[in-house]
C-alpha cells in the first residue's frame, strides 16, 4: 500500500483524514504543531499520541522532509540551497539573511513553462509542478539552521501555473498550529495570470508581486510571452482588484535590461500605468548570464529611473546585487552546477 505523505495536507484536509479512520479530529493539530513547529520527522517522537495511533499512522503515511543537496553562501550572507526531489529532479530555494528578519525565496516547479526573454529559469524545460510537501519542506529544511520571517514565491518556477499546491502551502504557512506566519509577510510573484491571481485572492491573503518589466504591449509581449494572453490593460485591471492584506502595497518587480526597458520614457509610462494601484517599485538591475543577449543597464540609467520614480512619490527599492557573487538570479544557481556538471554532495557517488 502506498503511504500518504502527511505534508500535502492542510489542518482541514489532515483532520479529514483523521476523522475518516474513526480518529478524533484535534489529533490532526496535535500531528500539526509537531511537524511545521517541533520539526519531528517520524510519528516515534509524537508522545503526546497514544502508542496505537502511532503504529496505526507507521503504517498509513509518513513525513516527509528535505535536506539540501548543495548550498553556495554569498560574501553578504545570502545561502544558495539546492534541493534535490526523490525522483531526481531539483530546485533551489535562496535565503536572505536580514537581522531576525530572514526572507526565504521558494521554488514552486521544477523549470518553467513561461519562457521569459531575459530569464534562465526560462531556458530549463517545464518538467513538472512541485508538490505541497516540496514547497513546504524548502522552508522546514532552512528553518532547521534559521530563522525565516518572510516567504517570496520568486524561485524557479510560475506559482500561480501550480496554483492549488501554492493556496494549500500558504495555508500550512499561515496556520496558527502550523508554520504560524503572518499574511503580511507571504508575497506571491507573478509574472501575470490575471485569472489565477483572481483565484488566489479569492482564496487566501498574501502579497503580491507582479513582474511587470515592460510598460507598451509591443515590448512586453517580445519579454513576456504570456502578455499576448493577458496584455497590459487586463493585468493592471486584475492588479487593481487583488485584496492584499491591509495597509499593505502591490509590488511590481522591473528587471532593468541595458538599452531595452531603462530609459527615463520607460519611467515615465511605468509612473502613468500605476499610477492608480497603491504600489511600490522593485528594480532589478539585470544579472547577464551565458546564452543571452540581454545587457546589465548602466548604473547611471538605473540611477536615474530610481531618481525619477522617488522625485515624484513612488516607493522603489532598488535591489542591490545580493548574492550576486553566488547567482541569485533565479534558476542561476541550477544552471551553473548542471553546466559545470558540479554534482549536488549527495550525488557525488551516482
Ligand atoms: S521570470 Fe518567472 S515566470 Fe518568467 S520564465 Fe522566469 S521563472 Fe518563469
């Protein structure tokens, strides 16, 4: 018999599962708090549970966990890790470090299939949607060395493609017998499916960001194939209608490319877009890596447009290159050891 991995289920769903073997559904909070709080890997150390049900779940389901396969740490703190997944395939979560307030950016597929001009994720063949277990386990596997305070879905992969296993590992996160998160500390990154950022509002509170990166349809659409389904007038309309937590502002992520998008006009019609979205500004400085054309803007050109947007009351962050000397840029980390043929330590043997 198959065993059932307790971490694909959410509090309701696992005190279904419970109820449905004739078991007293607050078992399932018990079982809750001992994985996502006291980190326990095994139902031996659930003592709090009577010794029959414990044997009963040994022989129904299991806990699952992850270990990093590979880890590179930036010269500023930020921790590269490399997972690899039971059937072979990996993906990479990057930590940030930021005194006690640690953001954790997950992977939510392995590879992507939305084919972003400028992105290396990009490059690597959509292979399958990671399960909720794999999303939570990336931050069960940190949180055993650190602290994590904020969650970004900014790793590999397009979070609203896989969107019940994202709804279902927000829940877990928000749990208060779970990870215990707040809503104001989940951001979810988005690239622009104007249906499914509906759904995820509808469903659950969190942040969002949205990488926007282009302001006219023409160049949008070279960049981001998925504009040409959801152009710019349907993805700031759904923009404008998302319910974030309160007092909270939508981001929109803007990869500066040399020549393409960081022109003082590009700032321009980015300020007129959103103009009416209560929003702040992500501008990230492009990363060049092998295989594309793209060029890294000039620091005068990122200057300016940060300039630009502060003089007339946006908030911009200006993300300086973290990790750059370790290929924070998503998807970096994977192609690097794939093309050195680096082998991830536990694979070292195969
Ligand atoms: S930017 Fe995001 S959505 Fe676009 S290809 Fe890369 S991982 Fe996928």
């Amino acid at each position: 018999m198959t065993k059932i991995d307790l971490k694909n289920f959410s509090l309701n769903e696992l005190e279904q599962f419970l109820s449905g073997k004739g078991k007293e559904r607050f078992r399932a909070t018990q079982i809750f708090k001992w994985m996502y709080q006291f980190g326990a890997l095994s139902f031996d150390e659930m003592t709090n549970l009577s010794k029959d049900l414990r044997a009963e779940l040994q022989a129904t389901a299991y806990i699952s966990s992850m270990d990093h396969s590979a880890v590179e740490v930036g010269t500023d703190g930020t921790r590269k890790y490399l997972f690899t997944l039971e059937d072979g395939d990996s993906v990479e979560s990057v930590l940030i470090p930021d005194e006690g307030r640690n953001t954790l950016c997950i992977s939510t597929q392995v590879g992507c299939a939305m084919k972003c001009e400028f992105c290396l994720t990009g490059t690597f063949k959509f292979r399958r949607n990671l399960s909720t277990a794999e999303i939570i386990n990336q931050i069960c596997a940190v949180k055993r060395e650190f602290e994590v305070r904020n969650i970004v879905f900014m790793g590999m992969g397009e979070p609203l493609q896989n969107l019940d296993n994202v709804i279902r590992s927000i829940e877990i996160m928000l749990e208060g017998n779970g990870l215990h998160l707040s809503n104001r500390r989940i951001t979810v990154s988005t690239c622009g499916l104007v249906p499914e950022m509906a759904e995820l509002g509808s469903r659950v509170t969190c942040n969002l960001a949205v990488s926007l990166n282009a302001t006219t349809d023409e160049l949008r659409d070279r960049m981001m194939p998925i504009n040409r389904k959801y152009p710019l007038e349907e993805l700031l309309r759904g923009c404008r209608e998302f319910p974030l937590p309160s007092r909270r502002k939508l981001t929109f992520e803007y990869v500066m490319i040399g020549g393409v998008n960081d022109s003082l006009e590009d700032a321009k019609r980015l300020l007129k877009l959103t103009s009416d979205i209560p929003n702040k500004v992500n501008l990230i400085p492009f990363n060049e890596h092998d295989g594309c054309e793209f060029r890294s803007p000039t620091r005068e050109a990122v200057d300016a447009f940060h300039k630009y947007l502060i003089d007339r009351h946006v908030t911009v962050i200006t993300r300086d290159s973290r990790g750059g000397d370790i290929s924070a840029a998503c998807g970096q980390l994977k192609g690097k050891l794939e093309k050195n043929s680096l082998l991830p330590v536990d694979q070292g043997d195969a």
